[in-house]
C-alpha cells in the first residue's frame, strides 16, 4: 500500500463504518478465545485491529511491512516492527494468535506468508484472516492499494489449509452492501478509502450492523473472513 494511502487509512480508521464494524467482529472473535498471550497482527497499518487486541488482554506485536504504517503504530503507542509477512524474524511458535486482516491479497507468494504464519504459531494456536473476495469485483480501488488478487472460498481454503491449518469457520462478510460496492467499483477511478459525511457514515454502519443478526453468512459478499487453528 503507498505511502499517502496507509495515512489515509490511519486517519479515517477511528470513525469510518467498514474499520468500525471489522473491528467489532475482531473484538468477537477474541471474545472466544480464553487465556489471552502473544499475539502477532500482521499489517496493522494504523494499528486498529492492535489496539482491540491490547484491550482484549493479549500483549500483540503490530508488524507493518512500510515504513509509514511502522511510524504510525509507532505514533500510537503499539509494540511495532518493520517486517515481510513472507519472513518473519519471529521465533517458531512464539504466538499464541495472528490476525492478518486485508494481508494475503497484497502478497504474490500468499502461500509462503501462510507458511510463516504457521511456523510462528504454537500448537492450538489461532489465526483470523480477512481477504476482499471475488474478481467480478476487480476495480481501480485494488489497483490503487496494490492488491494483487482476490479470492474465492476455494482459493483462501486451499492456501490456508496447504501452509497446515485446520478450518474451523469460512464466512462472508458485507453481504447487503455488495451491490452497492459493486456499482460503487464500476466507476471507480482510485481507491474508495475517502471521508463520508456523518449522515452516510451512520447509515452505512446501521446496515453493515445488521449483518451481526441475519443469516447472510453463507451469500456472495466483499471480504472473506477465516478462523483457522494450528493442530
């Protein structure tokens, strides 16, 4: 991701709809998880996603691939480190949790990345992933952030599944704003990280809400999420 578009994102993360709501599925994700320890959130950028971890009492490590998302966490006030999701200079079976949210699509190698992402987790231990899900949806927003792909359930499952993790749950996630992002991506001429108004804003965090509560799961949306164990 450039430069302008990890600052970008740091600046609107706190208060943009899709950052809030990820954050809160995040935050219910880890509620599952009992005896929180060492956790790795490969490409915090803003270092968001680190902060729900740090409330939920884990001691997370935010690693940031550029420099300018690095300085940000650091800004912040999170544990970060400049470091390739293909190389991790973390001991094997040091975490106890990785989270690579919005990762994998960036990386041409997203085989090697799950490798190292299963290498640094001990046994038991969890990985959350959230990807942008099919190429119907190919726009100048994933050129804009250097996305490299996106995927199907098969193509996220066999990378996962091939570094040596066990599956436990696969789902969809924007499901009832697929249309609208579909449209949205069509004109599109850059990327859509922008500034809404506060009216919008709140609209668009009402319906993305209700996800939470309606059998949508299984249908065709944006992102893919994935909770994975190591045996």
């Amino acid at each position: 991701m450039e430069a302008t578009e990890v600052r970008k994102l740091a600046a609107l993360e706190d208060k943009h709809w899709w950052y809030k709501e990820r954050r809160v599925l995040l935050d219910r994700e880890l509620a599952r998880l009992t005896n929180p320890g060492r956790a790795l959130d490969i490409g915090a950028a803003g270092g968001g996603n680190t902060r729900v971890l740090r409330a939920r009492g884990w001691r997370p490590l935010a690693v940031e691939y550029t420099p300018e998302g690095a300085e940000v966490a650091q800004e912040r006030g999170l544990d970060v480190m400049r470091a390739d999701a293909r190389y991790l200079p973390v001991r094997t079976g040091a975490m106890d949790l990785v989270t690579a949210f919005d990762v994998l699509e960036h990386i041409e190698e997203d085989y090697i990345a799950a490798g190292e992402i299963f290498r640094v987790l001990r046994p038991g231990g969890t990985l959350l992933v959230a990807v942008p899900c099919d190429m119907k949806l190919w726009s100048a927003h994933d050129e804009a952030v250097n996305h490299v792909r996106r995927y199907t359930r098969e193509t996220l499952s066999e990378v996962i599944e091939k570094a040596g993790f066990e599956i436990e749950t696969l789902w969809s996630w924007n499901v009832l704003l697929r249309p609208v992002a579909a449209w949205r991506r069509k004109k599109s001429t850059g990327s859509d990280l922008d500034d809404l108004s506060p009216l919008v804003n709140a609209g668009l965090t009402t319906i993305i809400a209700a996800e939470r509560y309606l059998p949508v799961k299984s249908l065709p949306g944006v992102s893919l999420m994935l909770r994975a164990r190591r045996p």
